[in-house]
C-alpha cells in the first residue's frame, strides 16, 4: 500500500495508521462519531478532505471535530496526535 499522493500532502492508506512506536493500528479507536462531531480521546490536530482533495475542515488541538457545517457525504480524515501519531480514514457524513 503506498501513500496516496495529488493533494498538499501523502496520505496514508485508506484505514491505516502509523503510531508513535511505528506499529500499525485501527485509526478509528482513536475517535467517535456522532451526527454532529467527530470526539478524539487525545488533543488532536485534523484535516477533512471532500473526495475532489479540497480541505473543508479543519481542528487544532481539539477534543472535537463539528461536522454540523458540511453537506452529507464521504470525506477523508487525515489526523495528528502527540499519543496517537497520524492517520488517515473514511468519514461518512450523515447528519
């Protein structure tokens, strides 16, 4: 699986992640989703992408990501955290 590349930075592989120890892990432990927020257990620092790689979103250091402001949809989570490392998954939008 190599990085996905076109957009203003790699990602990586749909559902995969690479923590701070360099294992891989299920990103979507990582955070739950409601019909409004995306809630990180840790302090986290994300990106949401519509499937054209336009950034519609974003957090900074946040325990809550507000999805009340996007259309319905598919979006890509690329995400940062000092515990977690970064990672990269499908988000379906569905308020």
């Amino acid at each position: 699986n190599d990085p996905v590349t076109g957009l203003d930075t790699p990602f990586l592989p749909e559902g995969s992640s690479t923590d701070p120890l360099g294992k891989t892990a299920d990103p979507t432990r990582y955070f739950q989703q409601s019909t409004t927020a995306l809630h990180f257990q840790t302090p986290t620092n994300g990106i949401l992408y519509n499937l054209q790689g336009q950034a519609v979103a974003f957090v900074t250091d946040g325990l809550q990501f507000p999805l009340t402001a996007l259309r319905p949809g598919l979006y890509v989570l690329r995400a940062t955290s000092k515990q977690h490392g970064s990672y990269c998954t499908l988000i379906l939008h569905k308020p």
